[in-house]
C-alpha cells in the first residue's frame, strides 16, 4: 500500500511525474522574475536614501589606452590577418646583417614584432653628420713624396673629425670655380697668399656654409663637450670664429659668407692683403647703418663708443701692417692654403691686441642664446638676438667666440714654439717633416683619448673560467689601445691640454676583464656578444647542444642576465634587460664610452674610425723600457696585480678546449644543413632576449661600417682622392 502523507491533518493527494514539473518550471518562472526585477539598481533613489545608495559597491573596470590595447589585442591574436613587413630601406644590410631604422627603437623590445621578420634588427634612426669643410688645393704641382705625406696628415684630420660626429668633406679649386664671383676674383691684383685664402672661402660659399677648418685643426676632447655638440646640430646664426684659431675654423651660414666675401672684394685695400682677414676692411670704413624707428633714440647714446672704437680700429690696422713682413718672412714664399702647415700663416689676432709668446689669447664675446622679448624690445633698446649679433663690433662681420678646450690647432706658430724638433723637420724636409707631425698628431689623439677614460678599459667577461678564447679579440684590442702610439715627441702633451698626462710617463692604462657592464664615464667598455648557440656551447663546455638538454639544463638569455646583473637586479624580466642594453650599445653616452663587437666575426676593420686616431699595432708602441729619464722603466714599475673581479686564469687546456667550442659553434652559425638549423632556430626560440641583443650590436657595427664605406667610395673621387685610403690605394691622386 502506497505511503499517505497528511498536510495539517488533511490526505494530500498523489503527486504524479506531471505535476512535479509544473511545480518546478513554476519555481523556476518565480525566481527569474524574482532576480530581475528586485536588483538593487531597479530601486528607486530617493532624497533620504541618497546617502545609503552613494555606498554601493561597483565592480571595478581597467581604463586602459586605446593605443595599447588595439597593439596588444592585435599581437595576441592568432586569427588577425597577415600584414605586410615595413618598406626595405636604403644601404639596410651589409654581408648578413639587416636592419630597419625607425624611433621606436627604444620602445619596441623585441624587433621581430615591429619589422615582422626575424633577421632584421630595430635600429635607432642614423644621426645627420653636418659637413666640415677643408680646403686644399690640388692644381698645385708636388711630388709623390710630398703628395702621400699630405694625404696622409689629410687622412688623420677625417678621422679625427669623423670619430666626433661630422662629415668631413676636401673642397678644391673645382669647388671654388663653380662660384660666380671666381671671375671677379681673377681679376683683382692681389698677393697669391690672399687669392689662395679667397678661393677658400669662394669654395664654401659654393657648398652653402655650415663648418671650414684648417687640416690642422683637429678635435681632441670628450664627445659630449658644448662646442662639439653646439657644432654638431649644423645650426649655426652668425659668422664665428674662435680666438686662438685665427683663420682655422669658421661657422656660419650662406648669407654670412657672402656678405663676408662681399666686404673683401670691395676693400680698396686689399693689394696689401695676405689673408682673408686681413683684407676685411675696419669697421670704420663700412658705410654707416640707417638706424631703425625703435633703435633711434640709442643712436645718440652710442656715439662716443663708436668714436673710441674708430681709434682703436685705427691704431690696429696700423699694427696689423707692421707686422705684415714678418709674417712674410716666417711663412716664405709658400701660398696661403696651398699646402698643410705652410698654408697656414701665424694667426692674426683681433684688433687691438697684441701678441703674447706662451699666453692664450684673451676671452671674446660668446656666441650664447639669450632671450627676446615678443615685442621685439626691451626699454627702447631692440633685443632681437640676430641684430645683437650682427653689430658692428671690431671684429665685424665675425662673432669670436672663446678659446676652444676641445679643440687643438697645429698651426706654425705653435710648432715651432711648443714642438721645435718637428718644426726643425720641416724646415729641412717638408715630407719627412709633414710625416713626422702627423705621427705627432696621431699620438696627441691617442693621448687625449687615453686621459678621458683614468679608470681604463673594461673587457666584458661573463663567466670568465670559460669565455678567455671568446673575448679574445676585445682583448686584444684594449691591450693595442692600452699602449703608447709612436711619437717623435714621447712627453709632449696636445696644444689644448697643456697638463695632460703623457702615456709614457705614467703606469699603462688598466685593462680589467668584469663580468657585468658597469655605466662609468672613466671606464670605457668592450663587449663581445655571441649568438646564444655560442655562448651556451663555451659557457657549459658542450660540444653539441641538443633541444633536450637546452630544456633540462641552461639557463635562458644567460648571457644578457650575467652583463646586467649588477646593474638591474636579478628580477627583471629579459624584455627590460635588452631595452637597457640596446641604450647602453646605441645611446648617446654609448657613443663615445663603448664598442660592441661580434663574437663570431673578425674586429671590423675600420676600428680606427670609431676612435679617432690610428691604434698602433700590438707590439709596435712605445715600450716603457724605451722611454728617457726621469721617466721610469718597467723595472721600477710594480708588478700587476691580479684582480679578483677579473676571474680566474685560464689553462692552457682550457683555452684548448675552448678553442675548439668556439670554432665548432662558428661552423654551426654558418651551416645550412636543415639539422643545424633547427637546433640554432631552437636555441634562438629559447633565448629570445640574448638573440636579439646579438643581432641588434651586429647590426649597428655593420650599419656604421656601411656609413663609412659608402661616404669614403663617394669622396675619394673628389680632389684626387687625397685625404682617403680607398683613393690613395686606387692610385687617385697620380692619376
């Protein structure tokens, strides 16, 4: 008999299979309608009930940029359509280097994701080079002798110029020519001193201003010093020139220069001329200015300064007359600007002052930004900066600016007051004597370099019991740059830095070998990057390195994580590590203070370029034991000390061994067998940050390379190939 179930004593009735579910759609119809309409948001807000209902809680909901989300979103999926790789570029490769140069360099970890394609590497954009003009006339007849030692000291200023950020650029007589006022020039009767001086200035003019100087005139300071960065943004507002430079460098722009060359042809005076400043005619015998409106009522006020000034312009042509023979005498019968250092004569100085033997020449106006005011005046005085600068001072139409201390000039005074052994060569043989200051000048570059940098050169080396054989050329590279260049003058310092600190009469400048980068601005670095397959190889000393073991037992990105440890911590993420070292290869500090090479590739050949002066080989510098009293021998010198920071001392069977590692990695980079290159795909998957810090520092060598190579083919066709390897060697200068 069925169960009966009672209900406050009533019989409840049977409950079928079809009555249970209409009594649980009906729950079910209640609750839906039960949630929707009694939420807390379907309930009216009162005025008594707005201080309870402002206490709801909300869900919180990530604002984000729309920028970062559509790149992110877009990266992330996998069913987004294909898109085509950025346009190739021009000169964007050299050998197996690639690269695409765009300003999201140093956002964009990874380049992969920016240039879609896995070999070519994210660069910063090339830096513009402003030109430096030098002239140097070729239509003059010398022989093969003289001819290679002039290209020679030619080859030194370009270097030295280049390494500072410029492109230096030989004007000729062909330069000077193509200029409308060549004719009117032929036919003035002048001095061929002065005409040689004028047709240097016609050529610049021709090129449209920017830099000319003197192939004596050569930079030898920091890179990051005032002048150097002002003269690198190619901006220049006025017609300058440096006291103490005389005629060795100018800046300024195509309408200075024209009104400068405009002043000379039209001064009566210039027959007795024998420079280009010194047929500038004073100021006193311009034409008087139409005062401006505003500037009227200064007019009157200024009049007793203009007539001081009259004298002392007077008294200073007279001066500059005076001493016009002796200049004569001292120089010969050599052409202003024919030739190096007899083309340049001894610096007139501004007028008024007198030469001092040993003293700089006094401080002039500084070229300096000031600021206008928007109505253009300034209690009736007009304060227009390019007026300011265009006054008629005793030096117009030029602005002289102060001594330079990045920059030094060889001209014939200092020679043959400060280096009289070399002056003595020229005199005697010019060739031999151009050759020797030449080798003089290289040292003094190699000098001022090795002062910058008193905490030495840091060689990087990560896991140093086993990466010897693979930091093997950085090393042999600070030990070149450690040693003191050939020199005829061993003590002597350049001419802007007097108390410098000659290479052989100090200790030899320290190597040291750390494990990690440390940003110093006395230490100068050498990193050597090898592709992970390499560094994975030699660290962990396998001979063959298969997907199971690189799983089980590397380390990922182990390379960039050893170099960057000090500075950056342990818990950083390898994106963050290569954005750091991408500034640290490619930044502006890096410019000057490091050099990232390949560990799989030869020392660029060009490494000179990168600092400026000819690294003498290892071996053939000034050994210590050669240098003259007082100056002390290596026998009274201490004995190095090892360094704990610098790892231990390889074996020689270690560094057999590594030896071995590193060629048998170098044949696998270069292999085309499908085997090798799905275990070098596998490694590069493995070790995305160390990857793309390998290609990113082969990349920017090989671009700098291409920068070079590519401007010396195209100038070594210009004045006879004078002033270039690639000219020289092609035989352009005797052709």
């Amino acid at each position: 008999m069925p169960k009966q179930y009672v209900l406050f004593g009533r019989l409840l009735p049977p409950i079928t299979t079809r009555r249970i579910t209409i009594l649980i759609s009906a729950v079910f119809i209640f609750a839906v309608f039960s949630v929707i309409f009694t939420l807390p948001s379907a309930v009216p807000t009162g005025p008594s009930l707005s201080k309870f209902a402002d206490h709801k809680f909300s869900i919180p909901q990530f604002k984000s940029h729309p920028q970062w989300t559509n790149k992110w979103s877009n990266s992330l999926n996998p069913f987004r359509p294909k898109s085509h790789a950025p346009p190739r570029q021009k000169d964007d490769s050299h050998e197996d280097s690639a690269w695409f140069s765009d300003w999201k360099w140093l956002s964009t970890p990874f380049s992969s994701s920016f240039t879609l394609d896995e070999s070519r590497a994210l660069l910063p954009p090339l830096p513009d080079r402003p030109p430096i003009y030098c002239y140097y006339d070729t239509a003059i007849e010398r022989d093969r002798k003289l001819a290679d030692s002039e290209s020679a000291l030619l080859l030194t200023w370009r270097r030295a110029w280049w390494a500072q950020g410029f492109r230096p650029v030989l004007l000729s007589s062909a330069e000077a020519m193509n200029n409308p006022r060549y004719k009117d020039v032929q036919q003035l009767k002048i001095t061929p001193g002065a005409k040689a001086d004028i047709m240097r200035w016609l050529a610049w003019e021709n090129m449209g201003g920017g830099l000319l100087a003197s192939y004596l005139v050569l930079p030898m300071g920091p890179r990051t010093d005032p002048l150097l960065s002002f003269l690198r943004r190619g901006e220049y507002p006025a017609l300058t020139r440096w006291a103490g430079l005389s005629d060795g460098l100018f800046a300024g722009s195509k309408e200075e220069i024209s009104n400068a060359i405009k002043l000379v042809l039209s001064n009566p005076t210039i027959v007795n001329a024998e420079t280009f400043l010194e047929a500038i005619p004073p100021v006193t015998d311009l034409p008087p200015v139409k005062a401006a409106p505003a500037a009227a009522a200064g007019a009157a006020g200024a009049a007793g300064a203009a007539g001081a000034a009259a004298k002392q312009a007077g008294a200073s042509a007279a001066a500059a007359a005076a001493s016009a023979p002796a200049k004569a005498a001292l120089l010969g019968a050599v052409p202003v600007q024919a030739a190096p250092l007899a083309a340049t004569s001894p610096s007139p100085l501004p007028a008024g002052q007198a030469a001092v033997p040993g003293q700089a020449a006094p401080p002039a106006k500084k070229v300096a930004a000031r600021a206008i005011d928007p109505a253009g005046a300034v209690g009736g005085m007009v304060a227009d900066d390019h007026n300011d600068m265009k006054a008629r001072t005793k030096d117009y139409p030029f602005i002289v600016d102060d001594t330079p201390s990045a920059i030094a000039f060889y001209d014939t005074q200092t020679v043959a007051m400060k280096y009289i052994k070399v002056g003595d060569m020229i005199h005697r043989d010019r060739a031999d004597g151009l050759a020797s200051l030449n080798q003089l000048i290289n040292a003094h570059l190699h000098i001022a370099w090795q002062n910058l940098f008193s905490s030495g050169i840091a060689v990087l080396k990560p896991r140093a019991e086993h990466t010897t054989q693979m930091i093997e050329a950085a090393t042999d590279l600070a030990n070149r740059l450690a040693q003191c260049s050939v020199s005829p003058l061993e003590a002597s310092c350049p001419p802007n830095m007097p108390k410098c600190e000659p290479c052989v009469s100090r200790q030899p400048m320290r190597v040291r070998t750390p494990p990690t980068y440390r940003n110093t601005s006395t230490l100068y670095t050498i990193g050597t990057v090898p592709h992970p397959y390499t560094f994975q190889s030699v660290a962990h000393k396998q001979g063959a390195v298969d997907v199971a073991w690189l799983r089980r037992k590397s380390h990922r990105d182990a390379w960039l994580f050893d170099i960057t440890k000090e500075l950056l911590g342990t818990g950083v993420s390898g994106g963050a590590r290569v954005l750091r070292f991408k500034r640290a290869v490619a930044g502006e500090f890096a410019e000057g203070h490091t050099l990232w090479i390949s560990a799989e590739q030869p020392l660029p050949t060009d490494v000179d370029w990168h600092f400026g002066f000819a690294i003498p080989a290892q071996g053939r510098g000034i050994k210590k034991g050669e240098s003259k009293t007082p100056v002390p021998g290596p026998e009274r010198l201490p004995p190095p000390q090892h360094d704990k920071d610098d790892g231990p001392v390889a074996s020689p069977d270690a560094l057999a061994k590594e030896r071995d590692l590193l060629a048998k990695a170098k044949k696998l980079g270069v292999s085309k067998s499908k085997k090798d290159v799905a275990v070098r795909s596998a490694v590069e998957a493995w070790n995305l940050a160390d990857t793309e810090a390998w290609k990113f520092a082969r990349a920017y060598l090989a671009r700098s390379y291409k920068e070079r190579a590519t401007w010396e083919k195209e100038e070594a066709k210009y004045s006879g190939g004078a002033g270039s390897e690639l000219g020289r060697r092609d035989g352009g200068m005797f052709s």
